[in-house]
C-alpha cells in the first residue's frame, strides 16, 4: 500500500532509467546512507568498527568485484584473493617509494595495478570457459603468492614477505582511528558500489550479460568478445585490488602473502553464492551473511553446549560453522540459486501487491 509505484510518472528517459525508479526505494536509500556515516559513527563502538563494520565493507567490494566477473560476465574465478593481494602490495609500495602520493591515488593506481595482473590472467579466458577457465585462473592464485614470497623487493626486503601498512593520511586529516578508517572505508565502497550499479546497466554490462548468457551469438551480433571478456577481467580485478589495499591499510594493518590463500578466494566465492550471483546487493547480503554467522555461532554454541552438556571445544565450533557453510551453499544452488537478493526481490514484489492476493 505504502510501496508502489501508482502517481510517480516519468516524463523523460534519465528519469525513466535511474538507478531507483521509485520514491520510497530513493528515500531509503538516503536514510541508509545517512544511518551509515552520521548514525553508526555515534552509536559505534570500536569493536564494531575493527571487528565488524570495516571488514564487511571490504569484503562486500571484493564479492562486488568478483560479482561483476562471475555474475554478469559469466567467467569464473578462483583468484580473487591473488589480486588482492597484488593491490595490498601495491599501495604499500606505491606510498613506500613516492613521497607525497595522495592516498586516494594510491588506492586507484593499486586498483590499477591488479586490473593489469587480472588481463593476464584473464587471456585464457578467449580461448577456453567453465571449469578449465576456474583452474586457469587458480594458477594466478599461486603464482601471485609465490611471487610476493620469493622476490623481497615487493616486501621492500622483508625475509618473511610481511608488510606493515603505512599511516594513511587524506588531506592532512590522519586516519588512525577506527571510527576515520570506517567512514573511509564506508566512502569508498559507497562510490565504488554507485559505479558498479550504474556500469552494469549501460551498454557494457548488457555486453557482458550477453558474453555469459551465450558468447556465440553476442559475436554473432557484433559484440567483440576478446575486449569484453577482458574489460570484465580488468574492472573486476580493480575492484580486489583496491579491496585488498583496504584490507591491509584499514583492516588489518600487516599482512603477508600466505594471508592471501586459496581459502580466502572461496570465502569470497561463497559470498556471492549465498548473497546472490548477478546482483549488485547480494555481494553485500553474502558479506554480511559470512562474516556474521561465526559471531552468531560463536555466541550461540557454547551456551547451548553447557546447556545441553555436551563437549563442544573452539575447534568443534570451528567445524560446525564450516559444516553450516557447506549446507547452506547446498540450499542455495538447489532452492534459490539467485540466493539472498533474489528473497530480498520476492519480498519487496509481494509489499507491492500487499493487501491484494498474490
């Protein structure tokens, strides 16, 4: 009754294809935003902010980035983690070795910087797909991590390949504490998530959602496929890669290359398994569903293990929540394919119609 469309008429095309068409869906999106970086801030405690809040952020990026590649291009991957590791490394080295770069260029030029990695690894993917391009791709995974463990440049000659973050400063404000590193982190996902949003629904999204859906006749009808697959390859890589220099500058604040393994690429994977594949808004649900369920369970299995009085240790919680993990990515591929965001849709497509029947 409250949720429909009925009065808003569109008297032009830019009005007819904006991001919220409806009303009530742009006003919610300004009180979300408005309770992100005015309402949290007040309210947030650093807990929340170090331990919850700022990895949500930068792990919604890395499934968005990963999304745009696998959701709407149809290319899989298993190196996510490889290119954010390339961009940890390269901001790091970015502010290391040019005095006085600004730090949002050094967050672009490590974004930059992975899209490079991510072309390479992404020219196999002109000539094979599926699963033979999911293992092509596990070699960039390795091959990254092993390059940042056996040349010390990279670590600026470091033995064990560890790496301290640099103190960021933007604009001669410090961001050092975690209340700063959280509204940073919030602007640049907010930013970065707009442009995604809008990028899919141009002509170069519509190219990509036509590469995954049938690469045959996309070429048929004249998209270039060889600069389309790359292009996906490049802007998903350049979204890790800019995730990964958050993880290690704002999250974080050391890391090494093992830090960036092949179980970090599947935890990225089954974020946007759960969250939804081909939506913008189920890399986020995915990332808040992954990195939310442990606290819960971690909160929830002891207590119920005293109750109970059963001998539940911190590895057997560790098991359980690897077993919830596996059951709930096989609920989703069988009941919902389209996970999270596609439950999300169906209830607000039900508000629409409510009181009417369905």
């Amino acid at each position: 009754m409250f949720y429909r469309e009925a009065g808003q008429f569109k008297t032009d095309y830019v009005a007819d294809s904006q991001i919220f068409p409806i009303r009530q869906d742009r006003i919610g999106f300004a009180v979300l935003l408005a309770l992100a970086f005015v309402g949290v801030p007040l309210i947030g405690s650093e807990y929340w902010f170090s331990a919850i809040l700022i990895p949500f952020l930068i792990f919604s990026l890395a499934a968005l980035g990963l999304n745009i590649l696998t959701g709407y291009a149809g290319q899989l991957s298993l190196g996510t983690a490889a290119f954010m590791a390339v961009g940890a490394y390269a901001a790091y080295n970015f502010q290391l070795r040019i005095d006085g770069l600004p730090v949002l260029l050094t967050f672009v030029l490590a974004g930059l910087s992975a899209a490079v990695v991510g072309v390479a690894f992404g020219l196999p993917s002109l000539r094979i797909k599926g699963f033979y391009l999911a293992v092509a791709t596990l070699a960039a995974q390795f091959f990254v991590v092993w390059a940042l463990t056996k040349f010390p440049w990279f670590s600026n000659n470091s033995s064990s390949g560890v790496i301290t973050a640099q103190q960021l400063d933007l604009f001669g404000l410090p961001i050092d504490t975690p209340m700063r590193k959280y509204l940073f982190v919030l602007a640049i996902v907010t930013v970065l998530a707009l442009v995604a949003k809008n990028l899919v629904r141009s002509s170069t999204g519509r190219a990509w959602m036509s590469v995954r859906d049938m690469d045959v006749a996309a070429e048929v009808i004249g998209i270039p496929l060889m600069r389309t697959k790359l292009l996906a390859f490049a802007v998903s890589s350049f979204y890790c890669g800019v995730a990964g220099a958050l993880y290690a500058f704002c999250y974080l604040g050391s890391v090494e290359p093992d830090g960036f393994s092949l179980d970090l690429s599947f935890r990225v994977l089954f974020m946007i398994i759960i969250g939804g594949v081909g939506s913008i808004l189920g890399s986020f649900l995915g990332a808040a569903f992954i990195l939310l369920l442990p606290i819960l369970l971690d909160n929830m299995l002891p207590p119920l293990a005293a109750l109970l009085h059963l001998p539940f240790t911190n590895a057997t919680v560790s098991h359980i929540q690897m077993m919830v993990f596996g059951g709930l990515i096989i609920f989703f591929l069988i009941v919902e394919p389209h996970g999270l965001a596609r439950l999300w849709q169906i209830g607000k497509e039900k508000l629409r119609l409510w009181p009417f029947p369905h």
